[in-house]
C-alpha cells in the first residue's frame, strides 16, 4: 500500500467511522442521532465546489475553502461554549476541520 492509499483510508475513516466513537464517548444517551448529526456536518465541504480545480489532493482546505477559514472554525469552537443546542454540530465540524488539517500536514 502507498502513502496516497493510506492517506485516504485515515481521511474517510475520520471522516465517516471515527465520529462513532466520540459520540458514544462524549454523547452517550444519544450517541446515535450525534452521530448521524456529525456525519452531517460533511455538508461543510460544499464550499469546495468553489474552487477550481474542484478537488486537489495537494491542496489545504483549512484556511483556502470559505467555511474552512480561521474565522470559521473559531466560530465552530465559540459554538460549544455558546451555544448548548450546536454542541454536538460544533463538534463534529472541529473535528471535520482537525481531519482536513491532518490530511496535509501529516501526509507531507
């Protein structure tokens, strides 16, 4: 197996089966709906489709696409603090964005 195959795999593993364990570990009672709420927040990558080209595998998306910015990804952290009913959202798109960040830094 490659670098790049692996690469992948640890990528949409984040993505799609990781957050099964942080909702049974940090959301236990509804562990359920906050995973599917936090499979949810995928939806973030949209902003991709303002890029060109649309997918470069060589490319940052934090800090390049629009709602994987700086600003934003405070705002996802300040939804935590501030906001108890986007809890399990806010999570999901910080880890969403902890995922993206890996996928070129530690790819390298």
């Amino acid at each position: 197996m490659d670098s790049v195959t692996i690469r992948e795999i640890a990528h949409y593993f984040l993505h799609l089966v990781f957050p099964v364990f942080i909702a049974l570990i940090f959301f236990r009672k509804n562990w359920k709906k906050a995973y599917l709420m936090m499979l949810a927040t995928m939806l973030v990558d949209l902003d991709h489709i303002f890029a060109d080209p649309l997918f470069d595998p060589n490319r940052n998306s934090i800090g390049f696409h629009p709602l994987h910015t700086y600003p934003m990804i405070g705002l996802y952290a300040l939804s935590i603090i501030l906001r108890k009913g986007y809890k399990i959202v806010a999570v999901g798109l910080l880890f969403h964005m902890l995922t993206d960040f890996q996928d070129f830094y530690f790819w390298k």
